[in-house]
C-alpha cells in the first residue's frame, strides 16, 4: 500500500499506481514505472512518477520468493531454498499473483 500526504489546501484522494512492464525481444528486459496521483472534483493531478529501467519483473519476483523462504524458515524450520522443485512451485505461483 501506497501512503502519501498531500499538501493540497482541499480534500483529495491520493492514489499509487504501480506498472510493471515484460517485453519479450531478443532478450527479455522488464521496467518498472510508480505514478502518485491526486483525485479531486473529477480532476487528475500527478503528484510524482519514477521510472527504472534495470528494475522488473524478475527482480521483484525474487524479492517476493525470498520474503516467503524467510517466513517459511521461521515457520516450519525447514530452508525451502535448498529444494529447487520448491522453489519453482513457489515461483510459479508468484507469477500468477
């Protein structure tokens, strides 16, 4: 979740949008892209955007992969990264979240 404080004088409703983008080319390159706008009055209001280019797809999901291993490890005890079937059903479902 997104949290931004607006210094706008009114009342508005701030929301983060988060666009993750996979090309498939002769080699497989993904981006990341972060917009935060304002929503008032039925006007739009770009608040901040960022863009990194070396930031995708792959990095998040393994990001997300050893996040779990973690809990896993604290959990149950067991190092999930040493079993690589493990580790590619848990991949497997990241990408379909």
């Amino acid at each position: 979740m997104c949290r931004y404080i607006c210094t706008c004088d009114y009342l508005a409703v701030c929301v983060c949008f988060v666009l993750i983008l996979r090309c498939v080319c002769a080699r497989v390159c993904s981006c990341t892209q972060v917009c935060l706008v304002a929503f008032t009055k039925g006007k739009m209001q770009v608040l901040a955007s960022a863009f990194d280019r070396n930031l995708g797809g792959r990095d998040i999901d393994m990001s997300i992969l050893n996040h779990f291993a973690v809990q896993w490890k604290e959990k149950k005890k067991l190092n999930l990264l040493e079993n690589p079937k493990a580790v590619l059903r848990l991949l497997a479902a990241i990408d379909k979240v």
